[in-house]
C-alpha cells in the first residue's frame, strides 16, 4: 500500500511494508534547500482563488491568459494537480491562475459544465481556448492547454 501525503511544497510518499518514505520536490524548488526559502519562492506568486462575486473581473475581464482550476477539497487527484497548477503560476508570468472550489462554487461549476474533476479550463481576453479533465502530467497539460 503507498500512502500519498501533499503540501504546497512537498510531496511525501509513504510505504508502509517497507517503513520508507521517499520526499519529492517539485522542480521549481529543486534549488532551494533552505525550506524556510522554499516556502517564500512558492509565496511569490500563488493561484488566485475565485468566487461567483469576482470571476468576471479576474477571468472574463482579464487581459490575456487566464488558466482556472475547478476542483474540490475531496479529490484525490486535485490535490494531486495542485502542486502542478502551482508550478505553472510560478514559472509563467505571463498566465493568471485561478482555482474554484466547485463545492463552494456551484453555479460556476454548472454553467462551465464541470462534470469531473479536477478539470481546467484556459481562457484568453475572456473566452475558452482549451480544457482538460481529470489528473494530467505537468507536460500533458502544458501541451493541450497551448501554453
């Protein structure tokens, strides 16, 4: 059995036959030993979490490319993608990221059609150019999403 553990920075894997743990990081922080540097360098730039009361400032109105994350506390592969939707916030500046809570945020939810998740759409100037569903690898995503 592997146990998997995610944080904003780090990514545990557990093996518990075996009494091993092996720690992943992420390759944007790869560089950075000192952990308390770590979470500084993740700080800098996070996904901005949207609400039905500011999506159309923060999506629709936006100028250039906006990638929103529609996911949920619950989800396995959510919380598998954050740190990859955390990534691409880190290393594109030119990209706004933005996440919904699709449990809190329904009727986003419903009019984006958001039948699974995790699912990610990019928007560009205020209309779609791209989604995906479910867990994709970080090059996958960046593929399909023309980014």
């Amino acid at each position: 059995m592997l146990i998997l553990e995610l944080s904003h920075y780090l990514v545990n894997l557990y093996f518990p036959r075996s009494y091993s743990i092996i720690n992943v990081v992420p390759d944007y922080l790869q560089d950075i030993d000192d952990p308390i540097a770590r979470k500084e360098a993740i700080a800098m730039k996070k996904p901005t979490i949207v609400t039905s009361e500011n999506f159309d400032q923060e999506v629709l109105n936006a100028t250039g490319k906006v990638l929103v994350d529609f996911w949920a506390d619950w989800c396995g592969p959510c919380r598998m993608l954050a740190p990859i939707i955390e990534e691409i916030a880190s290393e594109h500046e030119d990209i706004k990221v933005c996440k919904i809570n699709v449990d809190e945020e329904t009727t986003l939810a419903q009019q984006y059609n958001v039948m699974s998740i995790p699912m990610v759409i990019m928007f560009e100037n205020g209309k779609i150019t791209g989604e995906t569903v479910g867990f994709q690898p970080k090059d996958f995503l960046l593929k399909s999403l023309e980014l």
